[in-house]
C-alpha cells in the first residue's frame, strides 16, 4: 500500500477508524531531521504493513493536526491502537521509533 500522505484531519480520522494500528509521519519539507528519517520511515512501512496502517502529514498543508494533536516538534510520529492515540515519539529516534511499532505488533 505504501504511506499514505494525508491532505486533511477528516481524512485521516476515516484511516484511523478503519484500521487497527496506525501509525503517523507528522513532518515538514524544510526540517532537516524529517529528511533524515523519512527513507527509513519508508522501509520500516514495507517490513510493517502487514500490522500497521503507515501515513503521514505536512504540517505546513494540515496545519489543524498540529492543533488537534498538540504537535510542537518534528518530526513526531502518533501511534493508534484501536483509534486511540497508544504513544508518542517526538524526535527523528529510529530506536524507538522501531521499538514502539514492535511493541504495537504484539497488541
């Protein structure tokens, strides 16, 4: 399926509520960090899709996400289980990025 770049908060609340676990890129094209992470963000996609719904958000085009989940640093990376918000990652960390997905597949 790939990552799914969401254009707006209604979209993504239907994605949310649609599957299981998901997980969300929220970033912006000039922050270096979201650069960095982004090629890794992808592949960790293609070794999860199976478990985890992989999406992500221009802070810059979806400003009302940054309100709506008190979004402060970037990049930062929500986790839904069940549509409930299950951790937060603020930060380009690929340790604990991996860590929180792993633990998401043994929900």
């Amino acid at each position: 399926m790939g990552v799914v770049l969401i254009n707006s908060l209604n979209e993504f609340n239907g994605i949310l509520h649609a599957n299981k676990n998901v997980v969300v890129d929220i970033f912006a094209s000039w922050c270096g960090p979201c650069k960095v992470i982004k090629p890794k963000f992808v592949q960790l996609e293609q070794k999860y899709s199976k478990f985890i719904t992989f999406c992500s958000v221009d802070i810059d085009n979806v400003n009302d996400f940054a309100e709506e989940y008190r979004v402060n640093v970037l990049p930062t990376f929500l986790f839904f289980n069940n549509s409930e918000l299950f951790d937060k990652l603020e930060g380009a960390n690929y340790d604990k990025l991996v860590n929180i997905l792993s633990k998401m597949t043994n929900i």
